[in-house]
C-alpha cells in the first residue's frame, strides 16, 4: 500500500467493469480514488460497506501510517480545482510493414 502513497489516488483502468463491458473497449481511462475525508457523502460509504462488507474504519486505521508525499503537484488534483479534466482519446492510425535482416515482417506504427 505504501507504494501507491505516491500515485494522488490515481492509476489508468484498462477495463471499465462497471459499464458492464464483457470485454476491454475504448481507451484506457484515468481514474481517480477518493482520497480524504468528507470526499464522499457518509451514507453512500455506508451502503458500500454494507453490500461489500467492507470496514471504512478499520482501513483507515490500518493506514495510519503509511507515509504520504509531503510535496503534492499542483496538478495533481486540478479537476477538484477546476471544470478539465485529462482524458486519453484513440485514435486510427496508419501502419507501416518493415522486414528486419532475417526477412520477417515487422509491423511499426507510424
């Protein structure tokens, strides 16, 4: 856990589960957890907790020490800051078929 101290609650999720998507479509999607409280309204907390049996205090507890990054970014929590947000977008693009010195293709984007 200490190790994703250092991430501001953020990581790119390559598969949206929660849409219901049977497998991975669209780009990946940076995601942000919440990270302090009164981020979440309490009883929402507690519905989740209940429905997964989850206990939000111990957690907390248990975390007490991890040691968190005494100089935040600036941006790193620009989207509470503001009305943008970072967002990856795909894109079509040509690709161009190398043969290396053994004679096999190689495929390499442009």
């Amino acid at each position: 856990m200490q190790k994703l101290a250092n991430t501001y609650g953020k990581t790119f999720h390559m598969w949206q589960i929660d849409r219901g998507d049977a497998l991975p479509l669209g780009p990946p999607q940076l995601m942000g957890a919440l990270t302090a409280d009164g981020q979440l309204d309490p009883g929402l907390l507690e519905k989740r907790d209940a429905v997964y049996g989850i206990d939000s205090e111990k957690k907390k507890a248990d975390r007490v020490d991890l040691e968190y990054p005494k100089d935040i970014d600036p941006k790193a929590d620009h989207w509470l800051k503001g009305n943008k947000a970072w967002q990856v977008d795909m894109k079509e693009m040509d690709v161009v078929v190398k043969v290396d010195r053994q004679g096999t293709e190689q495929q390499k984007e442009q």
